[in-house]
C-alpha cells in the first residue's frame, strides 16, 4: 500500500463515526450504561442506534447487534468483525465511578474501557469506513456481541448458529466456506495468532464422615491434598513455541461442616489452560487416570484456537510490522469455526483492573492500523 493511502486511513474523519470523535462519543456512552453479562440489552439499544444513525441496516439476536456490508455478496469469502459489548463488575478497589467515561491526560476512564470497548468501537468505525465501497475481494460482517465475559451460550456462538444469520450470510450445506475474523480485543494491536484453550473441572475427593477425636472416617480432604498436589507438580511433555506448556491452578476448595467431623467430601476447582498440541479429550484422560477425585469438566467448548502465519489476515499483519504471540487468555475466538486473529487497541494487562482505562490514542491508532489491515486484503 502507498504511503499516500496510508496516511489518507489515519487521517480520514467522516460524520458517519469513522473519526476518532465518533468512536470515542459512542465509547463514553457505552460506558455511562451498565452492561454486565446477561444484562447487556441498553447498550445493544445503544449500538443499534448508533449504526441505525449511520444509514446502516442492523439485525438482532437478543443481545447480539450485527450487520453486513452494503453489497454483500454470498460468493465471496467473508471477513467477521467481532467484539463484544458486555463487561465484568467493578471490583471493590475502583476510586473513580466505573460508569462515569471522564478523559484525563490522553486517558478515557470507565468500565469496559479497555476490555473491550475500545476495540469494539474502532471495529464499528473500520467498518463504517468500508460499507458502502463495492467490489470488495470479501465481504465483511459486523458483529457486537454478548456474553463474552462469562463464555455465555448467547453470545457468539448463538449467534453463528442462528438460521436467519447462517441464511443471509451463506448455505446451509457450507455456512462459513472462506470466512476469517477480526476478533477485537486489547493487545496493543498486535497479532494474538494462537489462544490457549479453558477446562474448567469440578473435583471431588470421596471419604467417609467419623468423629475427629477418634480414630474414625476416612478424611476427603487428606484424599484430595494428594490430588492437588498431582496438579500442583505435573507437567504435560508437548510444549508450544507459541503458548508454551498446558498450565493447571487449583483455584477453589471446599470441605467441612464443623471443627469435629471427619469431612466425607471435598470440592475444588481447577483451571486447566491447554495448549494447541493437545485436544481436551486427550487431557481429559491423563488426569483421570492419576486422580482419585472425581472430575467432571463445566465445558468443552473453549478450546485452543490458531491462525495459519500464511492466513491473509495475519500476512497483512505482518506487512504492517506488527508482532505476532500466543495468548494465555481465551476469547470468543474459541468458539469460532473458522480462522480468527485476535488483535486490538488497549492493553490485556488493564482488563478487569480498577480505575480501568485506554488512551484515546491507542482508539486513534487502532482505528488507523484496522483500515490498514483490511486495506491490503479487500482492496
């Protein structure tokens, strides 16, 4: 791309949104609106409103706000925008009202800010910057989402097996033939291309109830001591150069009723972070067979999720200077059928922290760096 059109996509402003002015008024209301998990519907109002005010036709599902571009063609391949508009609760160490988008020295507070507002809304203005231009190389799908924060069932994953959406967007037989993603989240706009993937288990150690001051019962929580010291010491041997080794943390326990009963059961908690050399199945069996606890996953819809290095996605990427990683946290993309590059303005190391925060430079830059991106596979 010439340097001419390069400055043309940083510096471009339009009264339909794709300025930075546009992006962040509509961030500051997406803050001011309270949109835990679950409880999303006035900011899905909010940006169904906002794309409506730009001439552009929106569709819905529940919570979900998506749409496609002007001359969507269905033999074309197509590229999904996605991010997601719900947020976590403030935590108790916030000193500033978390719904309250106030701008101070380059930085606009408030919850959801980084995590994922800032991308969304740039998102929402790249593609608003390429809606109305024909002859595309893809198509382009905007998606934003709910549920995100809580791996939901109606977020994404609804949404990409709803009939109305897999009917207006492709077939039946093949409905996402060709499809990649842009999944907006903070990474300093460089190119998460590999995600770890998320078991959650449920463990329970078995014993037998008996009186503490005798020799009575069998104590769950000794039977379970052993199990997490299992966790606490294993190591899978398959390491990623992209995401390194699958992680195991016990994270939750649970046993007792009071000071004199030998405890009959014990619960924990594991979170089981696995890497994409390993299926869960897999995983799944070599805890089993070297545990005594009980275990049962809550999901085995996270999985580990990459993009091919090759992918036009990433090559534009790279033409681009950005840097490419493997990430330890999980995102939608996990649930997408279809290759997905996780990329965006803001950093991961803010998300859920109190006094949250992104600098409007970085909406600025990632908005610039989205139609860089998309400019050099669409055109």
């Amino acid at each position: 791309m010439n340097t001419q059109k390069e400055n043309s996509a940083v510096t471009k402003a339009s009264p339909t949104g794709e300025d930075l002015e546009g992006a962040i008024l509509l961030l500051q209301q997406l803050i001011s609106i309270p949109s835990f998990s679950k409880e999303e519907h006035k900011t899905a109002d909010a940006i169904e409103q906002f794309l409506q005010s730009n001439n552009i036709t929106t569709n819905r599902l529940l919570n979900n706000i998506w749409a496609t571009n002007k001359y969507f063609d269905k033999s074309k391949p197509t590229i999904l925008l996605n991010s997601h508009h719900d947020t976590v609760k403030p935590n108790k160490q916030y000193t500033r009202d978390p719904f309250k988008a106030d701008i101070e020295d380059g930085k606009l507070f408030g919850l959801g800010s980084n995590d994922a507002g800032g991308c969304l809304v740039a998102l929402i203005a790249t593609f608003i910057h390429f809606y109305h231009q024909q002859n595309l190389q893809y198509n382009l799908v905007l998606a934003a989402t709910a549920e995100e924060e809580i791996s939901g069932k109606n977020g994404i994953e609804l949404l990409l097996n709803d009939e109305d959406f897999i009917k207006l967007c492709g077939d039946d037989k093949h409905p996402f033939r060709g499809w990649g993603s842009i999944v907006g989240e903070p990474t300093l706009m460089n190119m998460a291309v590999a995600e770890k993937g998320l078991l959650v288990l449920d463990c329970t150690a078995h014993g037998k109830a008996g009186h503490a001051a005798r020799e009575e019962g069998n104590n769950a929580i000794y039977k379970a001591l052993k199990d997490i010291e299992w966790f606490k010491t294993f190591q899978f041997e398959k390491v990623s150069a992209l995401l390194g080794p699958n992680k195991m943390s016990v994270t939750i326990i649970n046993a007792g009723s009071q000071h004199n009963v030998v405890p009959s059961q014990c619960n924990f908690t594991v979170d089981v972070r696995v890497n994409e050399l390993y299926d869960f199945d897999e995983v799944l069996h070599n805890i089993k067979k070297n545990l005594q606890s009980e275990v049962v996953p809550r999901s085995l819809r996270l999985r580990s999720t990459n993009i091919a290095l090759d992918h036009p996605l990433v090559k534009a990427g790279l033409a681009l200077n950005r840097t490419y990683y493997g990430s330890p946290t999980t995102s939608d993309k996990a649930l997408m059928p279809f290759p997905a590059l996780k990329i965006g303005p803001g950093d991961s190391a803010r998300s859920h922290s109190a006094d949250e925060f992104i600098f409007v430079e970085e909406i600025r830059n990632g908005i610039a760096l989205y139609i860089q991106l998309l400019d050099k596979v669409l055109l």
